[in-house]
C-alpha cells in the first residue's frame, strides 16, 4: 500500500464579505492523496478549487479542518511544509521586477539548494521551457505563455514532494502543452505526486490515476476515470447497423441484457449500456437469429467530460450565499 502524503479533512473556508454576507468557497472536502499519485481536481468555474489548493499549500488558512502533509499537520511548521510543496498558482505571481534566472535561483536558494546547484537546475529548465535567450530580461516583460512556463520551472526546481498545478496549461500553446506533461510524467516517474486542477478534460483522463469532480464547495465523486464514467446511468452506446432495420429488430432489442434504452436512427440500432464493459456474445447470438444480416458494430465510452456535465451544475457556479 502507498503512503498517504496529502490528508485533508472536513476543511472548509469562508469568506466573509460583509456582515451579511458570506461566500462558503469550500464545504467541508474530505481527500487522500497516495505517494507517487496523479490526482486530477476537476470543477466549474467557482467551485473552488483554487481556494482548496491554496489552503493545501499553506497560503491561506482554512475557517476549519485539518491537513496533513506526510502525516504532519502543515500549519504546525508551514515552513517545513512548504519544503515539500510546489505550487504553480493560477495567478501570475511571479516577481516581475527580477529577471527570469533570478526568480529562478532565488527561489531555489530559499530552499535550501547551494549557489551551484541552484544555477545548474535553472539552467536545465530556462533550457527546457525555451527561456535560455530571455533569461536576463525583467519578467514584466514576458508574455504570458512565458510567464506560465517560468511558474512551472520555479514551482519544481526544489525537486519537491508534491507539485500542485492550479490549471497549468492555460496559455501555453501545444507544443509547450506536451514538454509540460512530459516534464510532469517525468517528474511523476522519479515519484513527486501531482496534483492538478485543469479545464481540458482529455488532459486527467489520460493522465490522472484518480479524479475528484468538485463543485460549489463540495466534492461531488472520486475515483479512476473508468469508476467515474460508471456513474452516468447507461452512457456507454453499442451502434448497429443492418442491412435491413425492421420495428421488430427494435423490439426485440428492448430484451436484451444489459440493455437499459434503445434509440433507432434510420437503419442504425443505438443500444444504451450501463456498463463500460458489456457482454457482446448475447446480441451476437440474438443477431444470428434475425433475418437480416450485420454490417457494422461498435462501441463507444462516454468521456469524462460527460461525466463532469453529470456531476456538475451547468451554467454558472458562483456560490455566494446570503445569511
Ligand atoms: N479572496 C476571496 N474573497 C472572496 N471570495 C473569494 C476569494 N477567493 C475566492 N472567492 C470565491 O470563492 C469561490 C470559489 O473560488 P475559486 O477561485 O476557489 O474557484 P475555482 O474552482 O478555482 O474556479 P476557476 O475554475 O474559475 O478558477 C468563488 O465564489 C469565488 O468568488
Ligand atoms: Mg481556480
């Protein structure tokens, strides 16, 4: 069994706007996060998700609830925690009036790494990120792709535990989309855990070993990709199609295991499933007994942008109660 590294419980946080007014940006989330995970955070806009990472990263204080950081209450020591932390915010803050080498190597050397190694580890990332060329030139000059990859080398320079990414592929073009994951799967190899928030669903559905789908304050469900996708009722589609389609082949249909609707489109038999791995040999054998003959069959899985549309409120999210 892995470690636990990240526990949080029953943590919430308000904030209060006016003394009638009060936003609960986060009810009450439980989690765990195995050592050497992938753990996607996936929500709508609003639903909280950076008010959670950065309570999970020392910056702000939860209104209550506990987290621990390799069993240790972080707010005990944040400056012990903060060690094994890195964190790419969803904000820029970046020290603008320093040069991207220095944002680079002061950091570094706030934690703890020597002159030499904190030079040799920016110039491996200013290298990778492609800001070798830009490296001496004050950040406010950066566009915001290059501020985004500069966030992402400083955030692991100290090679930490845990690396947080607050939508980290925002504004990158694709190119520097793909050194990202690479440097992230790479990184995840040499067994830091991540932590990832992001609106592209196609990014944690191939990459995250387990999901929260998080909205207005609330974790919503967890688990694997494949757990989550059983979760939306009969969202797995068999399509046939027929040579020829008669109302009796869609009758007959209704019959079937496992089938829980049935929709005919012209000659195309569309059989809704509830399970992401259904048993194909009994609509095969019922298939034979019909007098027409098969000329396609196929299956295809709902997304876990589906799932995201099941689980969460559509349209807007902003949480704000009045009391
Ligand atoms: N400092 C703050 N003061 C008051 N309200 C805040 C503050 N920070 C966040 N909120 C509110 O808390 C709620 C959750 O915001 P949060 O930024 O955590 O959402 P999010 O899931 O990260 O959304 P997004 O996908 O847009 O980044 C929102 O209603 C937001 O307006
Ligand atoms: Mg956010």
């Amino acid at each position: 069994m892995a470690d636990t590294i990240l526990k949080a419980i029953n943590v919430k946080k308000d904030f209060v706007l006016s003394k009638s007014r009060k936003i609960e940006a986060v009810k009450g989330i439980n989690l765990e996060v195995q050592a050497g995970e992938i753990f996607g955070f996936l929500g709508p806009n609003g639903a909280g998700k950076s008010t959670m990472i950065s309570m999970l990263t020392t910056q702000s204080k939860p209104t209550s609830g506990e987290i621990f950081i390799n069993n240790q209450q972080i707010l005990e020591n944040p400056a012990r925690a903060r060690k094994k932390i890195g964190v790419v915010a969803q904000h820029n803050n970046l020290d603008k009036g320093l040069t991207a080498r220095e944002n680079l190597t002061y950091h570094a050397k706030y934690f703890g790494l020597d002159d030499s190694t904190a030079n040799q580890r920016a110039d491996e990332y200013l290298e990778k990120f492609g800001l070798k060329d830009r490296q001496h030139d004050y950040v406010k000059s950066y566009s915001g792709g290059m501020a985004q990859r500069l966030k992402i080398a400083r955030a692991i320079i100290h090679q930490p535990d845990i690396l947080f990414l607050d939508e980290p592929t925002t504004g990158l073009d694709p190119a520097y989309r793909a050194i990202l994951w690479e440097q992230i799967l790479t990184l995840n190899k040499a067994g830091t855990t991540i932590f990832l928030t992001t609106h592209y669903m196609e990014e944690p559905e191939q990459l995250c070993d387990r999901i929260a789908i998080v909205d207005k304050g609330e974790i919503q469900a967890i688990g694997t990709t494949e757990e989550l996708k059983e979760l939306i009722p009969a969202n797995n589609i068999i399509s046939i199609t027929f040579s020829n389609f008669s109302s009796d082949i869609a009758k007959q249909a209704k019959e079937l295991p496992e089938v829980e609707n049935i929709v005919v489109k012209e000659n195309e038999l569309l059989l809704y499933v509830r399970t992401a791995h259904p048993n194909f040999n009994p609509i095969m054998e019922w298939i034979k007994t019909l007098d027409t003959s098969l000329e396609t069959i196929s299956l295809s899985r709902s997304t876990l942008e589906d799932v995201f549309i099941h689980l969460t409120s559509k349209g807007g999210t902003e949480n704000g109660r009045t009391e």
